[in-house]
C-alpha cells in the first residue's frame, strides 16, 4: 500500500466514523442531502427493518415455535444482514484497499450485532408471552372453518411467541451499535473500515 492510498484510506475512516456527529448534529446528517443512506447512518435503520422481515418470514414459513432455534437464526441473519450492507459500503468507500481486508473487516464488524443479538433474543426467552391464545371465531358457515380457526389460532400463538424476543433483540442491537462504537469518540471506534 502506498503511502497516498493509506493517507486517503485515512481520511475516508475519520469522515465514515459511525456515532461520529461533531462536525454536524445527527439530525444534519439525517435530513441533509441523501444522508439517510449514508454508512453513519444506515446500521441504525436498515439491519433492523431487514431483520423484522426476515426472521418474521422465516417463523412464518417454518411455522417454528423453538425460541431457542430462532435465537441462533436470529444471530444468522442479522450477521448476514450486517455483513452483506458493511462489505457493499466498504467496497464503495474504499475503492484502493485489497478486497480480502475488505472482507476480514465486515467479518469482524457483522460478528458484535450478531452475538448481541443471540444473546438479546435467548435471553428474552424468559419473559412472558404477550397473551394467551384464546381467540374465539363466529361460525360463519365456510365450508373449511375448522382449518381457517387453525391457522389463525397458529399464526396468533406464533406472534406471542417471538414478539418480545424479536424487540428485546432488536434493542440488543443498538445496544451493540452504540457500545461498540461510543456516540463523538473517535478513538473509541471500533468499527473496521478500509
């Protein structure tokens, strides 16, 4: 690596700080040209709106009420999630540096959400289920009510099954965002870019 290419990697990690606002607040950076988009500020909205979906569809397809599988699966996807936005981010920014550092990088920057997040889901397993599933239907006179109350009743006991999992989890990842890379500390980054 020459020495212009790592001062311009440099240059590219202090302006790509994530919770780096001192230059401008984070509403500025929210509402100023296509910031929404920018690599601050895509892991606080986007992994998690991602993750909602997925793990929703993946507990609505397999139909798995194991919180303890979900967990795992949970962690899965929000490593792929994590991984898959990091690596297209660090390829965009960092056009000059060997793409397998690249790669090394957003390993290591997808491994902290991934693990909080397992844990934040595997530990909300202990909390009570939102209610109890006791829906009651009105006969209607379709010919397959019996199997229409079914799934109902599955879908319903499979939302009060993961619900809380799914919002402790989704703050565990915060959680993981900000403590890994503490809010106007530039030394304290821990995010690996270029």
């Amino acid at each position: 690596m020459t020495k212009k290419s790592k001062k311009n990697d440099d240059k590219i990690r202090k302006n790509n700080i994530i919770n780096d606002f001192t230059k401008k607040n984070i509403f500025e950076y929210m509402f100023s040209n296509n910031s929404i988009i920018n690599y601050k500020l895509i892991f606080y909205w986007l992994p998690p709106l991602i993750f909602v979906l997925s793990v929703g569809f993946i507990i609505f397809i397999t139909h798995a009420e194991s919180q303890y599988f979900i967990s795992f699966i949970a962690g899965a996807t929000m490593f792929t999630i994590y991984f898959l936005i990091d690596i297209i981010y660090q390829f965009i920014l960092c056009k000059k540096t060997n793409k397998l550092k690249l790669i090394k990088n957003s390993f290591m920057n997808a491994l902290v959400p991934c693990i909080f997040v397992t844990i934040g889901y595997f530990l909300s397993i202990i909390l009570r289920d939102v209610k109890i599933c006791n829906i009651q239907y009105q006969e209607t006179g379709i010919e397959h009510s019996g199997e229409l109350r079914k799934m109902n009743t599955d879908i319903t006991r499979l939302i009060n099954i993961h619900r809380n999992n799914i919002i402790v989890s989704l703050f565990f990842y915060l959680f993981s965002i900000i403590l890994n890379n503490p809010i106007n500390k530039k030394r304290c980054s821990n995010n690996n870019l270029c």
